[in-house]
C-alpha cells in the first residue's frame, strides 16, 4: 500500500496498524525473553536431574528430520548449483551432527 498522508479519521495515515503490529510485536517478543531469561536464572539455582531417554529420543527425531532436509537440499542443489543450497546444505549437515552428539552425550547418563 503506497504511503497516504493522514486526515481527520486516520491522524497517523494507512502506517499506524503497521506501527501497532510492531509494537505489540516487541511486547510479546520482550515477555518471551524474561520468562526465558527467569526459567534460566531459577534452574541454574536449581538444577534439574537430567532425563536422558527423553533427551535422547528428542535428539532422533532432530536427527531425522534434519537428515531429511539435507538429503532433499542435496538433490535440489545438485542440479543447480547454487551458492545459497550449498550453504544451506552445509548448515544442515552441521545441525544433524551437533544432534547426533547430543544422543552420543545422552549415552553417558
């Protein structure tokens, strides 16, 4: 929607509602913080024992998920060669190791 100036309806022209989204948007998103920011304070007063079944099995599921998504990546970035693919494959590659270390880390417990 191209810029209208305002007038005695809309003092602020057609942008307020875009204004109000983003500010509501920063509301919510700041609530997000504290409460993650307050969870991290209170468990690192008290920690939690570790459930490394419930770890482990969370970590297979990522490792499958993102094993798929860097097969299809691969496929699609074989044709054509992009830069992004491959950079996105990379990143993708990376996420299913750092995964398959968290199930290796979950072996430990």
């Amino acid at each position: 929607m191209p810029f209208a100036p305002g007038h005695s309806h809309q003092t602020y022209g057609y942008h307020r509602r875009g204004v109000l989204a983003r500010l509501v948007n920063c509301c919510v998103a700041g609530r997000g913080f504290f409460f993650i920011f307050y969870e991290a304070f209170r468990r690192l007063q008290h920690p939690e024992q570790v459930r490394a079944s419930v770890m482990m099995w969370v970590a297979a599921a990522g490792v499958v998920m993102n094993g798929v998504i860097a097969l299809l990546l691969y496929r699609s970035g074989r044709s054509s060669g992009r830069c992004q693919l491959r950079s996105a494959l990379l990143h993708e590659v990376g996420d299913t190791l750092s995964t398959a270390a968290v199930i290796a880390g979950g072996w430990q417990f």
